[in-house]
C-alpha cells in the first residue's frame, strides 16, 4: 500500500471486509470495514514434570 499524502509504501495487517452489489447490469461498491488483528494470547503458564518438581 501507499499513503496517499505522501506516497510512502507501507505494509499493514488486519481484517477487512468489502461489500459489492450488482445493479442495473454494474457491480458498485457499497461499504468496507477494516479492523486490527487481535491481541496476541497470553502465554500459558509452565506446567510442572509428573513428579512435582
């Protein structure tokens, strides 16, 4: 992707949706939604060996 003020390229990661709907014969774009990907999970917590150590 570019920015558009400036041009500089830049990468991003996310999840997006785009609608389109055909009418009267012409595929017209109707809405987008953009949204972050979610926050990495915590990590699990260390488990002991079978003999409790």
């Amino acid at each position: 992707m570019a920015d558009k003020a400036g041009g500089a390229e830049f990468s991003s990661t996310g999840r997006f949706t785009d609608v389109q709907k055909k009418i009267d014969g012409r595929w017209l774009y109707v809405v987008d939604h953009p949204s972050g990907d979610p926050p990495a999970r915590p990590a699990a917590p260390a488990t002991q060996g079978a003999s409790g150590n």
